[in-house]
C-alpha cells in the first residue's frame, strides 16, 4: 500500500456499535439466514460493531427450544462463516439468541413474540429497540406485517422500530404499489428498509467515490465524452432446485427492477446535495424515473430474451432448463434477459444503457462498462493503426472487486504504432478488507437508521414502471423466446441487440 492510500485510511473513524436492540428473524429456519445473515451477524460482532445489549429472536413453524435454536445456528455459522471463527465471539453472539415458535397467520405467535421482547428489555438485553427482519417467502410479508401492526409491535414509543423487507418486492407495478401500500398503513416509510443485497458490496457503493470524490471522472461523466454504458449481472448457476418458483419470475422479474437498477441508478444519477439518506435516493429515484418508457413495439425490439439448453459450465454438465424439477417442458420464461435503454435528461441524451443478466452463463462475473468515445482518427491515417484501444473503464463489482481503466499508448520503436494498455486497481490490493456476506453493512445501517442503501417507495414504483410495459409486451405477443447454450456467453440475439448500433459486448470470461 503505498503512503498517501495508508494515510487516507488510516484517517478514517472507526464506526461505532449501534445502539441496544433487538433483531428478530422471521422464517428463521430459511437458508437465508443461515447462509447469510448469521454469519454477517458473526462478523459485525467480530468488528465490535454489535451492541453490548444485543439479542436475536427466531420465529418459525418448527417446535425447538433455545438450547436446540442455538446450537442449529452455531452449526449454520460454522458451514458458513466467510472468515475463521473465534470461539469467543462466536459464544458471545449466541448467548444472545433465542426462539419462539408458531405460524405467521397466528395471533397468538405475536404474543408469544411481544411477552419475549418485554422479558428481554426487563432484564436490560435491550432497550425496547427492534429490528423486524422477513426472512419469508414474499407472500407472507403483509401478513407478518399486519400481525406485527395489530400486536401493537410496530409503535414507536420511546423506542424505534425497524423493518426489513427482503426481494422481490412485488411481481409487477400493480402488486408493488399493493405491497407498499399494505405495508405503509402499518408502519411509516421511515420504518421500512427494503433491502437490495447488491448495495451492500463495496464496489457498488465505491462507485459514488469514484464519481464524486474524484475531479478526474466527473467532468467526463455525460453525453458530451461518454459513448455508452454496459452492465452485466452473468451468473454461473443453473435453476438449480428453484425452478417451481423461477418458472413463475424470470430473470427480468428476478434482477431487472432491484438489482441491475441499482447499477444504473449509481452510474448515471445526478450529484446529491449531501450524502444524506434522502439526498441520494431522491437522485437516485430521478434517474430510474428519466428511463425512456418502451411500447410494445420496443419492447419487443430492444429487449432479448433468452433460455439456456443443455451445456457445460466451468467443466460440469448442466441440463436445459426445461428438464430441471418444478419446470414447465414448455416453459417460455426467460432465464437471460438484455435490453437497450435510454435515459430522457440533458446528462444522458443519446447514451444508450445496455443491461443483461442470465443464469448458466461462461462465468460469474458483475461489472459496469464506462466506454469513452473514440478520439479522432486523422492524425493516425498514415501509420500503421488498424484501429485505435477502445477507452474503457470498467467496475468489476464481483468477483474480483477493484476498476480498470484501458487507453492508448505507443509501442516501443522506431515506428508511430499504438497499442490498448490497462492500469488496474484491485481492493484486495490498498485494503485489508475482511470477507463477508454482504448483508453486514446493510445491516448496521439499519440499526444505526440510515437508509442510504435501501430503496424508497417512489424508487421501487419507478422501476416497475420501466419493466411494466416489457411484462405486457411479452404477455399481448408471446414470441420472441431465443435459445443459449450453458456455459455460453448468452444468446446470439443479445450480441446483434448492440451490433445494430456498432457495439458489441464486453466478453464474459
């Protein structure tokens, strides 16, 4: 690490722990939190970022005691730490943890739940504080909801109470305007965190430093030097066990309105006042809210999707889609989807957004693609340049975290010829950044009250908005379904989406 980097670090405030709480996990027995939020739970207590007045309540169907929840969690935190666990941390944290067992449509469960929260706050666990974690399916989250609301837990006296709300949110714009309001006649839009995972990397929230902090990009960050943007979500896993619940999502239903929106909110957003909550989303939300809406027409043109055969994905056999378990033979939802997009403000006009994300894909990879435009050509007519480097900058979100930037320079020799160089910034190489799941700092921010990372109501409608119209077009003309193999870089029709416009993709490798 080279000086100036150690010395902006080491400048930095360690954060402090959130205040006494409370964290109690609907649909406890879930791979989610086994997976993901018990050891990003783990791993905040590691950092000291936990309260000392901390306590984790399960709630789920199965019939355990605290003993028997306890040791279920320590076993799920040993498969699935993302780190070595310390014996005495990991003791610590689970002293906390306790369980309460009954149906999420059962009054007498958010009893059960309330007489174990006013026992906790008794004995100074916590101070009344709590944080409503819907580890559920998403057809139970105005049920829980309103039990919550009608068990009088949702007040806020003396105390806050938070809730987190997992995707999906919603299916389409109709169920996501049903869904907010379901959940706002219960609790104010200040109370409720609707999580996007991607927002808690790195990465992802690098890129308003990168834009922001920086006099180096900002200045070129519009129409006037940008010539497109690319965003990738590639994916190596197939549907694996999913399929009865993905054959009614799809991939433009499962990564198009949360996860690539937050790319393209972050990439071309306004700059904020402040980097306060409301600041950032609300430039958040004009960005998605600027995207050109698509009629049928368009939909159908600018938008490809696609489904995986049978094929190889790094080196293992993976079968059609339509063989896997829970799937329609003649299922058409799309397990690949990309389209063209533009965004209706002075900043972008005439830049176009292409996005695409797909299952069983060459491999694992998210990142955002900045292509510059070409400089003029006619200094370079009379040496021997076939084609100048294109100018790239590209965020590699995951898994590699880290950015590059590709221009031109000369090749050594007695000639003018030129040649596409790299610089290359890896975190792994400026910072010791612990492992982790993702969810830890959306997570303390949650128990801090910052909302920064989570979507608002206006944001979520907005990008229903966009994908609504694609949803309709697809249900009026149910054509255009084309075909991948595993292990490919998509389909064909995706590489002539850009080529109409003297584009082509980044590869995925």
């Amino acid at each position: 690490m080279d000086v100036a980097a150690g010395e902006s670090t080491a400048r930095q405030d360690k954060p402090r722990a959130a205040d006494p709480c409370a964290f109690v996990i609907f649909g406890v027995a879930g791979d989610l939190t086994k997976r993901l939020l018990v050891p990003a739970l783990y791993n905040l207590a590691a950092e000291r970022l936990l309260p000392e007045r901390f306590a984790v309540v399960g709630v789920a169907r199965a019939e355990l005691s605290d003993r028997q929840f306890r040791e279920a969690m320590g076993s799920a935190l040993h498969e699935f730490a993302t780190d070595k666990i310390s014996t005495e941390v990991a003791d610590r944290l689970l002293a906390g943890f306790s369980y309460v067992c009954g149906d999420f449509d059962d009054d007498a469960t958010y009893r059960r739940l309330g007489d174990r929260l006013t026992e906790l706050k008794r004995k100074s666990a916590i101070e009344g504080n709590c944080l409503f974690y819907l580890a559920t399916p998403p057809n139970v989250f105005t049920t829980v909801a309103a039990h919550l609301g009608k068990a009088g837990l949702a007040r806020e006296e003396h105390a806050w109470r938070r809730l987190i709300v997992e995707k999906p949110f919603g299916t389409d714009l109709v169920s996501a305007r049903e869904l907010n309001t379901e959940l706002l006649s219960i609790f104010s839009e200040h109370q409720i965190y609707r999580i996007d995972h991607y927002l808690g990397k790195e990465t992802v929230q690098n890129i308003m430093v990168l834009r922001f902090a920086n006099g180096l990009f900002e200045p070129l960050w519009h129409r006037d030097h940008i010539d497109h943007v690319q965003i990738t979500v590639a994916e190596t896993v197939s549907v694996e066990n999913r399929g009865k619940f993905y054959d009614r999502t799809g991939a433009l239903r499962d990564m198009v309105p949360n996860h690539l929106f937050q790319l393209l909110s972050l990439t071309a957003m306004e700059p904020p006042i402040c980097f306060e909550a409301n600041a950032v989303r609300t430039e958040k939300g004009k960005a998605i809210e600027a995207i050109h809406r698509l009629n049928v027409q368009k939909a159908l043109s600018q938008v490809v999707r696609g489904q995986y055969t049978a094929g190889c994905v790094e080196g293992k056999r993976v079968g059609a889609y339509r063989d896997a378990e829970g799937v329609d033979r003649n299922s058409m939802t799309e397990t690949f989807v990309a389209m063209r997009l533009m965004i209706d403000n002075w900043r972008w006009a005439g830049v176009p957004f292409y996005l695409r994300t797909g299952k069983a894909l060459a491999r694992r990879k998210t990142e955002i693609v900045i292509k510059f435009k070409q400089a003029p050509y006619a200094m370079f007519r009379d040496t021997p340049v076939e084609r100048l480097a294109q100018n790239l900058l590209v965020l590699r979100i995951q898994p590699d975290e880290g950015a590059s930037l590709q221009f031109n320079a000369k090749v050594p020799g007695p000639s003018i010829r030129t040649g596409g160089v790299q610089m290359d910034f890896q975190y792994k190489d400026y910072f010791d950044a612990a492992p982790s799941t993702g969810y830890e700092t959306l997570i303390y921010d949650c128990m801090m009250g910052d909302p920064t990372l989570f979507r608002r109501t206006d944001e979520i409608e907005s990008g229903w908005r966009v994908v609504q119209p694609i949803l309709d077009a697809w249900r009026e003309r149910n054509e255009g379904l084309t075909w991948y193999e595993a292990g490919s870089q998509g389909p064909r029709a995706a590489a002539e989406l850009l080529a109409r416009d003297g584009h082509e993709w980044r590869p995925i490798v």
